[in-house]
C-alpha cells in the first residue's frame, strides 16, 4: 500500500555577522561569562543589525534551502514561517520572504507557538503534504529576539540570540512502513495555564506596545523535562522505535541542562545529541532549523538517519517529530 510522506529535500540556514559574547555581556548587565555557562551552557549568540530584519534572515536561510534541494522558488508551493517576532503585526512575515523570494502563486502564512513554532510548522506543512494540497512546502524558523528583550534583566538577555533555518518537505511515494524516509509521526500538545511564566508582557491588543520577554525561569525548567519527555514517548509508541533506534536527537537549543537532563531521562546517548546553543544561544523558533543544518553540513546528519525533534515554548506550547532523513 503507497504512502504519502513529507521527505526533507533540502535545507539551509543563515546567522547575522554580529556576535555578542559573555565578556561584551557583562559590560551592559551585571553579568559574567562563568554565571551564564554554568546555568546555560550559552557562551556567545549572534545579534541583528540595525535594519536586519526576521524577514531578512528568514529569506537569507530560504535561498540556502532552495539551492540545497536544487529547486527554484517557482516549484514552491507554499511558505510557513515560525517566528514570535514578525517584521510587523501585520502581513505575516511569510509573505514578506514570498515577495522577496519572487514568490507569486501559492499560499505563505506564519506560525506562533514560540520556541515551539518550528516543531508546529513543520507537523502542519506534513499535514498539508499528505493530504495532496501541496506538493513541496519551504518551513522556516526565524527570529530576532533580541528586539523584546529587556537587557537591563540579566535573567533573561544573556539566553536569547537571532537566526533563522529552513527546510524544504516535498511529498514522495514510500511504503507506509516505519522504515520509509520523512516524517513519521509528530505529536503537538499546549497548556495555557502556563502563560505566566514565559511571555512577553505586551501586545497590540493589550498594551499597543511590543513589550518585553519575561520568564519565571525556575519554573520553565521544573515544566520543560517532563513536557519533553511526555511527546517523545508517545513519538516512540507511534512507531515502535525507542530511544537506542535513534541516530540523532536534534532538540530545541534553550539550556544545555534542559538538553542534556532530557536526553539523560529519555536514555538517549550523550554523543547522539546535537548542541549548538553554547554559539547560538536560544534562537526560540529557529534554534531547531538551524542545529538541523549544522549537523548535516559537518556531516554528522546522513541519509537514512533515524532523527528525533523536539521543543518547548511559552505559552506552554511543546511537541516532536520523528523523521528519518
């Protein structure tokens, strides 16, 4: 019996030339490089020029993506951004990165879930996919958080950095067996009676202003292992594979004790995780994307590879995605 899936045809991602370190951290906040490691692992994050926009970084990482797969914009045919941070309150910012790329058939839309957008936006482009309403679909995470963030709070400014990664899904015919190559199974999953403790406390509809990140960081921690866990076992239970059939865990890069405790709960092996976050720090949305690429251009990511994903955003929003490469 022939089976849809949602195979990665491509991918590419892009980070702004500034870079900010621990050091130049601690000349604007009471802060220092040993403070941040130890609870982060975070030790520089890349920062977006005056003028640069989620738009830009968004459609630097898509024309990487394209060139990767091998495609022009034309056998595109739609755009899902993932950001907590658009160029405006309105148009969505895909259709932004649609003008800029010389996009003018399809559909282009954004997702909101925070950090977890990508993990969203990639189970929704799979939902699109298999159900024949589209044949490739360019998914993107891009941020510019450093634009909500308060950086007199040195709780919050030393974790956030700007990015942006993208992937190409493109539907292939394969045997509707856990062995096919692409998405294999996503599971979404929210809880907005956590909103207090990560979000920004501003809006169009509330403040009329952009506001500023704010986060209970004790709690998202205490929250985060056990959230992430939670969608990857029933990834697991969906397919029959478990934690040593894995060849990659690709998380989102948020706190390197987040990562490694999950990995540790889920009995992942240390050395099947991919951490960017110690040069990236927490691109939210894009941080997934962009670990995605980096491990595929270093060659750790091969065709055929078995890999997990996961996040967990404010709101809260968390999620996986199981796909083989």
């Amino acid at each position: 019996m022939s089976f849809i899936r949602s195979v990665v045809l491509g991918c590419g991602s892009y980070l702004p030339e500034k870079t900010l370190t621990n050091a130049q951290l601690s000349e604007i906040v009471d802060t220092s490089d040993e403070w941040i490691v130890q609870r982060t692992g975070i030790r520089e994050r890349h920062i977006a020029a005056d003028g640069e926009l989620t738009s830009d970084l968004a459609t630097a990482a898509a024309k990487l993506a394209l060139a990767d797969a091998g495609l022009s914009i034309g056998e595109i045919d739609m755009i899902i951004v993932a950001t907590a941070t658009p160029d405006d309150t309105f148009p969505a910012t895909a259709v932004t990165v649609q003008r800029k790329l010389g996009m003018e058939h399809g559909a282009a839309f954004d997702m909101q879930a925070v950090c977890s957008g990508f993990v969203f936006a990639l189970s929704t482009a799979d939902a699109f996919i298999r159900a024949s309403q589209a044949k490739r679909i360019l998914v993107i995470g891009a941020e510019t958080f450093s634009r909500i963030l308060d950086w007199t709070d040195r709780t919050t400014c030393v974790l956030f950095g700007d990015g942006a990664g993208a992937v190409i899904l493109g539907a292939s015919v394969q045997d509707g067996t856990r062995e096919d190559r692409g998405v294999l199974t996503t599971h979404l999953r929210s809880d907005g009676r956590h909103r207090e403790k990560l979000y920004v406390d501003g809006g169009p509809s509330s403040t009329g202003t952009v506001g500023h990140l704010r986060m209970e960081g004790r709690e998202v921690f205490k929250h985060a292992v056990g959230m992430i866990t939670d969608v990857i076992e029933d990834a697991f239970r969906a397919t029959g594979y478990g934690a040593d059939d894995v060849d990659w865990f690709v998380p989102h890069q948020a706190n390197l004790r987040i990562i490694d405790g999950s990995a540790k709960k889920l009995g992942i092996e240390s050395d099947k995780v991919v951490r960017t976050v110690m040069l990236h720090g927490n691109t939210s949305a894009a941080s997934i994307p962009l670990a995605l690429s980096v491990a595929r251009d270093d060659g750790r990511i091969k065709r055929g590879d078995l890999i997990l994903l996961e996040a967990m955003g404010g709101g809260f929003t968390w999620g996986s995605v199981l796909l083989r490469w």
